[in-house]
C-alpha cells in the first residue's frame, strides 16, 4: 500500500522566484536519493509565502523518512535551501512535520 505525507513550509518574503529557479535545477543525485527512498508523485505548490509539500511513498514513510534523514544530499539541500524558506523541523525525525489527513476521496 502506497502511504502519502504532506508538508508544508514559508517561503521567506521576495525569494518565490529563487525558490521555483532552485527546484527547476534540482540536483540530480537529490533526484535519485528521492527516487531511491520511493518516493513518486512529488508536488509542491504554493499560495502567497505559504509552500504545501505532497509525495508518495511506494516503500513507506518510514523508510523514505530513514532514507532522507541519513542522506548528506538531502543535508546539503537543506542547508542550501535555508536562504529562502522556513522550515520547521521535527526534532525526532529531521524531516518536515507531517501534517495530519483529515479527509480521503479516491
């Protein structure tokens, strides 16, 4: 079964446009480690400063949460990042908050 985790992030205020220049030249080892950690169907969008992050994980989100955790890529992106959002992070697991589904429709 295929889990879904949301996000969400604050782009911080004039750096949208950095933003997007960033994620259209993703990295293309941080790509592969996304990939490796099975996650598909990754989207983000955005309303004013407010980011909303969506993925699937094929292998679960434990495992994509362990895989990106213990990734230096994904260390390095975030640090890179780190100019132009705001990113609350969950101390136990490193990795954005996962947000709560209140609602399903499939």
């Amino acid at each position: 079964m295929i889990e879904r985790y949301a996000w969400k992030a604050v782009v911080k205020p004039g750096m949208l446009d950095e933003y997007k220049r960033r994620h259209d030249n993703i990295w293309p080892e941080l790509k592969a480690l996304l990939k490796s950690a099975g996650i598909k169907n990754y989207t983000i969008w955005n309303v004013g400063n407010e980011l909303f992050g969506y993925y699937e994980c094929e292998k679960g989100i434990d495992f994509a949460a362990k895989t990106q955790a213990e990734s230096p890529i994904v260390d390095k992106w975030n640090e890179y990042m780190k100019d132009v959002m705001i990113m609350e992070m969950d101390p136990v697991t490193g990795a954005q908050p996962k947000l709560t589904q209140v609602f399903f429709l499939e």
